[in-house]
C-alpha cells in the first residue's frame, strides 16, 4: 500500500483528526507494502499521529482517547 492510499483509508476512518505532513514522514522510506491497514492504524496511533478522537479539546494517549470516544456515546 503507497503512502497516498494509506492517508486515503487513515482519512476516512479519522476524518480531519490526523496529521498528514507527520504521517507521510513517519513513513518515509518504510517499505509499507508489507503492513496491513491495521497495522499501520496501530503504528500510526502507537506514534501518537492521530489527534483527539474523543471531540473535548485535548489530545491524550490513545487509549484516553478511546475512553473519551466511548464514554461520549453513552453519554458520559
């Protein structure tokens, strides 16, 4: 997979949340045709590439903002 169609699936799964100029030089010279889209989701998180997913205004770790997300769909 090129560095295009990874920006193209990490956009429509995060929308505007992600840092497109951090993850194509995250990827520079990274043989990405030997990882899947999961992994590059998780190398790409595991960066800290993807910015606040839960919507309140801080970018956390990860799994923070995962709680955050959750939490804010059920309405805590």
């Amino acid at each position: 997979m090129d560095i295009q169609n990874i920006i193209s699936e990490l956009q429509s799964k995060f929308g505007d949340k992600i840092n497109v100029s951090a993850i194509t030089e995250h990827f520079k010279g990274v043989d990405t045709s030997k990882f899947s889209i999961t992994e590059i989701i998780e190398k790409v998180k595991s960066a800290g590439l993807v910015g606040d997913l839960d919507g309140d205004g801080i970018k956390e770790g990860v799994f923070e903002e995962i709680k955050g997300k959750i939490g804010n769909i059920f309405g805590k």
